[in-house]
C-alpha cells in the first residue's frame, strides 16, 4: 500500500509561488500589501497544490462553524452608530477568521443556523427582550455592547461606555460656554445608555441646583412629534438655553426648531448631540457632539468573544471600557452676555 | 400505547393567550404593533405549550438553514453606501426570516457555516475575484447586485442601476447650470459601475465635442493625494468649470480644494456628487448628487434571492433596475455669467 499522501503546507504553496512562509500566509488571509500579481500567484499556487487553508482544519478540530451572531435592535437598524458598530465587529471577526451572522430584533424563528453559531455579541440589550435571556443562558459565550439589564445571567464579558460620565462631559462643556437651563432629549429607557444618560442629567441638575428639562426621544417617534416637541420647549418662558439630543438626527431637528423661533444656534441656545454622526462635522453650523466609538464598540465586542472562542480566559468577566470623547463645534460656541447684544 | 401527542398548532397558543391566530402568528414573527404585555402573553403560551414557530420546521423539511451570505468587497467596510446595500438586505431578509451572514473579502477561510448558506448575494463583484467565480459556479442561487464581471457564469438574477445613464443625468444638469468643461473623478474600474461611469462619461464628452478631464478615485487612494489631483486640475489654464466626484466623501474634498483656489463653489466651478450622502445634504454649499438607492439596492437583492429559495421561477434569469434619481442643490447652482460679474 502507498503511504498516505502527505498533507501540503503552507510552507509549500510559498515555495511553489516563491514567496516567503508569511508573505502566502498573509496574502491567503487577504491581508498585508501585495500586488495583485504576487497575491494572484499564492492563490494559484494553493489551488493547485490543494492547500487547505488552516481555519478550516482548526473549526474541524474544535467543531466550530467559524461564525458568530451579532444580535442588533431591529428598530435601530437605520441608525449609523449601529451600522458602525456592526461593520467594526465584521471588521474585526476577519482578522479572526470569524464571520458575522446579523441577527436582527425581527428575526423570531430558530434557524437552524443560530443552533451553530459559535458564540453571540448582543448590542444594547433591551430590557425584557427573550432573545438577550435565551442567548444569556445557552451554552455558547456571549459578550454585550453595553450592559445587560438587572436580573439576568452575567455575559462571558462586556464592552461598554460611560454614559454618566459623557452625559456629565457634554453639560460641564455646556456650563464653561455659558449654559444655565440644560434641556435634555432622552433615548428609550429600556437600554442600560439611556437609563444613564437620564442618571448623569439628573445627578447634575441636582448637583447645580438647576431644573430638569426633559424630552424623550424614543426611537420610534415620528419627526413631527419631536419637532414639535422643541418648538414647546422653546416657547417656554423659562425656554432651555441649551439643549442635549440623542439619539443622532434629533439635533438637526433642534436646530432648525431654534432657528425657526428666531433665536441664534450657538449663542442664544446651544446645541449639543450625544450621539456623532458626519452630518453634524459639516452641517451650518456644525453640532458639538460625542463621538462615542461605535467602530471600536464593535471592534472590542468582537475582540472579546475572539477571547472566549480561543480559549483565552484573563477577560472572562471583565468589563472593557470603550473611550468617550467630546467633538466640540460651533452649536457651543457660547452664550451671548449682555455686553455683547 | 398511548397515540402521539398532536403537535401544537398555532391556534392553540392564540387560544391560550387570548387572542386572534392572526395575532400570535404577527406577534410571534416579531411584526405589527402590540403592547408589549400581549406579546408576553403570547411569547409565554408558545413556551408553555411547547410550540415550535413554523420556520424551523420548514427549514427541517428542505433541509435549508435559513440563512444567506452577503459578500461585500472588505476596501468598502467604512462607506455608507454599502452599509446601506447591507442593512436594506438585513430587513428584507428578515421578512423572509431569512438571516445575513455578512462576508467580507479579508475573510479568506471556508467556515462550515459557508457551506451551508441556502444562497449568496455578491455585492459590486470585482474583476478576478477568486470567490465570485467560486461562488458562481457554485450550486447554490447568486443574485449579483451590479453586473458581474464578463467570462462567469450569470447569476440567478442582477439587481442593477444604469451608471451610464445616471452619469448622463448628472452631466446633462451641469451642462444645464452653464458648466462646459467637467472634469470627471472616476472609481476603480474593476466593477461594474466604475466602467459604466467612464463609458458614460466619455460617451457624453464625445457628442458634446469637449475634452475629457479624468482624475482617478480608487478606494484606497489617500485623502492627500486626492486633494492635490484637484488642485492641480483647478491650477490648469484649462481648468474644469464643474467636477463630478466619486466615491462618496470625495465631493467635500473637492468644495475644499475650489475654496482653497479661491473661487466659489456653484458659480465658478460646479461640483456634483456620484453617491449620496447625509453629510452632502447639510454641507454648506449643500452638494447635488445621485441617490443610488442603496438600501433599495439591498432590498432588492435580497427579494430576487428570496424567490430564488422559494422556488419561484418567473424572474430567474432576470435583471431588475434600481432606479438613480437626482438630487439637486446649491452646489449646482449655475455658473456666472459675465453680467453678473
């Protein structure tokens, strides 16, 4: 009997493209930069050799399918923060050798595909949602993009932002510019991000001994009732000098409200956005905002649950910080004093 | 013996829960508007009695997984277009019940989950792509949005919008603002739509007996090198009176490179986006472009494959139109005549 033909390597597919060991093995990953003539020739060279590339024998191995779910609100699937956050986890999945399921809110059957996925990242979980409890307490890791809500199991590991804190970041800025009567338009208090941003509005209130002013901005209402709602706002006698929008888009709203009252944008009223969007860098004038790293939510989520799937343990229960930073732009610019009227 | 238990039925959660079959079925798909307390109740009997919502259960009899691939070109992970393409598939997938995995070039592996997806969805298929041959000739339905490269096997069904049209229509409108030398920033022409630009660009510059102007927008330029193409361009006796850039962000960096030459933007020099964006709409001068119908793109796709899966034949073969339409703005505005000077 013959012995059984040796397994190619990788080692030969560089030899028979001429190529070092790293350069086949990165270019076979799509990564590194080579011509397209060099990776052409790898890919070649692997085809005829038969090569199969490593991932495939390691997921035999460990009888993984290579794939994850990434669990997203159905009714935020319009919004940029999550596309990004989403596009930074199947960025990062790559590099992993990890494909990314969308698991949508709207998806309610079991395919039989979700029965194989090898862990999930469950984005902004909802209070309540059977979904977040089914996956919280089935046998494959899952790792959350901000926190899960009270009373369910512990995630393998968490990714989150500081929402007290940016929510206190985005009014101290308001203060120094001259804000006094802060209003704030809150998001869906079903998710840990908006009970926090609520949190830190209302623990600096108190803490400045000025009232709150709240307009809740749930991400189903309609364009026309948040419109209105800040035309309210500002007919007020006692009228915010300044207002804090999330989600994204409700600040363009907040200017044209302002702007139609007959007041300045950035001097009588200023505005500010929790949530960064391009629009707001280019828009007349451009919005202060939060850029809270939506790519690198998904980035880090996704960096996670690489973890759990490699058996890297250091950060089973560890609660990763993902940075909150101030864009500040000309909606702030600073309340006009009476020297300057 | 005892006999088998009857299975449960739809119509015995909805009895149980108290309501209509229409109902439980909606609510339990995740779709129309309830309080959330029916839907628990809802959720509850189904768990309570044990029953299995129909899909996996057609799934199991077609020996389907419920699942498809999207394949996205990885150098296009950060723009919006195709972001847009992918979450508008997301949503019609879910209609289906029908999950997305997403898969990006850089993944380069064959995951098990790959060989299990019912269907593929390739996304502007570029030249040579070693996985859009693979999965072409391939036993599983592909629907392509934009052509596929000449030399493969044709898909099951296009999705495609009319680039040298839409390039006609965007040209047409400037030579109509007064604008008689367009220069033309051109994407990669390894795709589809790349090739139609040029096509309609030279076609269009042809009858019009004016010189062509090209400067080259390949994805992985640097933002450097694509400001001083323009400001070349615009330091040329010759110079173009209009630009029509692409990809999306690539307009912005043409109104900079007009400022910084001192002229102004929508009357000396005329400058029109190929791809829309949420920024364009709000820059100042807000910019003309093409809607391209992205998410449209993505919808439309999806529901080729859908029909695909589910055996309907009609448009097998077939190549559906997403429809360009153009959005015009103060970018655009017209150029000076001497009497206004």
């Amino acid at each position: 009997m013959d012995s059984p033909t040796p397994a190619v390597t990788l080692q030969d597919v560089a030899d028979a493209a001429g190529v070092s060991r790293a350069t086949a093995s990165l270019s076979l990953r799509g990564k590194g930069r080579f011509s397209a003539e060099t990776r052409q020739r790898i890919e070649d060279a692997a085809r005829d050799l038969g090569y199969v590339v490593n991932v495939t024998a390691r997921n035999l191995r460990t009888a993984r399918s290579g794939a994850v779910g990434l669990y997203v609100p159905d009714h935020t699937l319009s919004f940029r923060y999550y596309m990004d956050v989403a596009f930074g986890a199947v960025e990062r999945a790559a590099e992993s050798d990890l494909l990314v399921t969308l698991m949508p809110t709207a998806f309610r059957g079991r395919s039989a595909i979700t029965e194989q996925l090898d862990g999930f990242i469950v984005v902004d979980p909802v209070d309540g949602d059977p979904v977040v409890e089914r996956l919280l307490t089935g046998r494959r890791p899952v790792v959350s993009g901000e926190h899960v809500p009270a009373g369910l199991p512990a995630p393998w590991a968490t990714a989150y932002g500081d929402h007290v804190a940016g929510m206190r970041m985005l009014l101290d800025h308001l203060w120094e510019r001259g804000a006094r009567r802060p209003a704030c338009m809150l998001p869906d208090p079903s998710m840990a991000w908006g009970r926090e941003m609520a949190e830190g509005y209302a623990a600096w209130c108190a803490e400045k001994g000025v009232s709150e002013q709240r307009v809740l901005g749930w991400f189903d209402t309609t364009m026309d009732r948040v419109r209105s709602s800040f035309q309210e706002l500002l007919a007020r006698d006692d009228r915010p000098d300044s207002i804090v929008s999330a989600p994204e888009g409700m600040a363009l709203i907040a200017v044209e409200a302002i702007r139609a009252a007959g007041l300045v944008v950035g001097r009588d009223v200023l505005v500010a956005s929790y949530v960064d969007s391009d629009a707001l860098a280019v828009t007349d004038p451009p919005v202060t905002s939060l850029d809270l790293g939506a790519r690198q939510m998904g980035r880090q989520t996704m960096d996670l649950l690489a973890d759990a799937l490699e058996g890297r343990v250091e950060r089973r229960g560890s609660a990763v910080e993902v940075p909150i930073s101030l864009v500040v732009r000309a909606s702030t610019a600073g309340i006009r004093t009476e020297t300057e009227e």
